[in-house]
C-alpha cells in the first residue's frame, strides 16, 4: 500500500474494527479508492468508503 491507502486503511479499522487491536489477527481486505477528494483537510472522507473484509485469520497468542 502507498501513502494514502495506510492512511485510509487505518482509519477503517480505528472507526469500524477498533476490536482488531486487541489482539493478534492477519486481515486482508480491498476498499476502492475511485472518487478521493483532491488534497482533502481530513481523513474523514474514508468513513464513506466501503471495505470488504476478504479474509481474517485470528493468531493465538
């Protein structure tokens, strides 16, 4: 992922599977990216980006 895609990656899963960070998981998921703001103030617009989770894999530990 480039710049933007972390940035809005982590923002997806702060507002919608903060529950993620509490413990060990690999997770892939796609999100698109078509209609991103030009130089947007905040990263608030990623709320209305819809993400598909592919695959979650919960890592004992």
């Amino acid at each position: 992922m480039g710049g933007w895609e972390t940035l809005i990656w982590n923002r997806i899963v702060r507002i919608q599977h903060s529950d993620w960070v509490n413990r060990p998981r690999f997770v892939v998921g796609q999100f698109d990216l078509k209609g991103l703001p030009n130089n947007p103030p905040t990263l608030a617009f990623a709320d209305e980006i819809k993400s598909a989770i592919l695959l979650e894999h919960k890592i004992a530990g």
